[in-house]
C-alpha cells in the first residue's frame, strides 16, 4: 500500500466526486479512479460506494477515515516543522558604528 493513496480516500470522501476530489488535489479525475482502484486492491476491501448523491464510504472506508486524517495531519504538521529550516539566518551578526550611537 501506498500511504500516499489515503489522501485520494479523503479527497473523494470530502468532495463527494472523483472529478471535484481531482479539483482539490490538482490531478485529473481518471487520476483519482486509479489511485482508489489502488488502495483498494492493496487493502483487498471496497472502501467508497457510489450513489447519487456521489461517493459515500463503505463500513471498511469509515474505519480507514480516521487513520487516513491521522496521517494526513502528521504530515501536515511535519511541513510545518520543517518548511524554511534551510533558508532560515542564524548566527552572530556584527554591526560596525561610530561609537556615539
């Protein structure tokens, strides 16, 4: 499994289509089909069922939820911890001027 594929899982679950769930994650819709059909395999359960008013998780999908969102908010959380660690100023920094300021 690719862990990554969750955040298709989310996507479809909170947009309801795959086609508004490619919208969200910048990819085609086709996409977000093959990344399920993925994650579904590897898992070996359905996990969203199709209705008419979109995608709704199945029993197994709604167990996944709320590891996916654990998953999901960890590495949100590790952007955040290391986003600009590399471009950030450290040291001492010496100024020179006249001695009246």
């Amino acid at each position: 499994m690719q862990w990554d594929d969750l955040k298709f899982l989310l996507a479809v679950y909170r947009a309801k289509t795959l086609k508004a769930a490619g919208g969200l994650l910048k990819v085609y819709q086709a996409t977000v089909g093959r990344r399920l059909q993925a994650l579904e395999k590897d898992l070996g359960s359905q996990l969203l069922e199709k209705t008419p008013a979109g995608y709704v998780l199945t029993t197994t999908g709604e167990a996944v939820r709320p590891i996916a969102e654990e998953i999901e908010a960890r590495v949100m959380r590790l952007e955040r911890e290391i986003a600009g660690r590399d471009e950030r100023v450290e040291g001492t920094l010496k100024i020179a001027a006249p001695g009246s300021l």
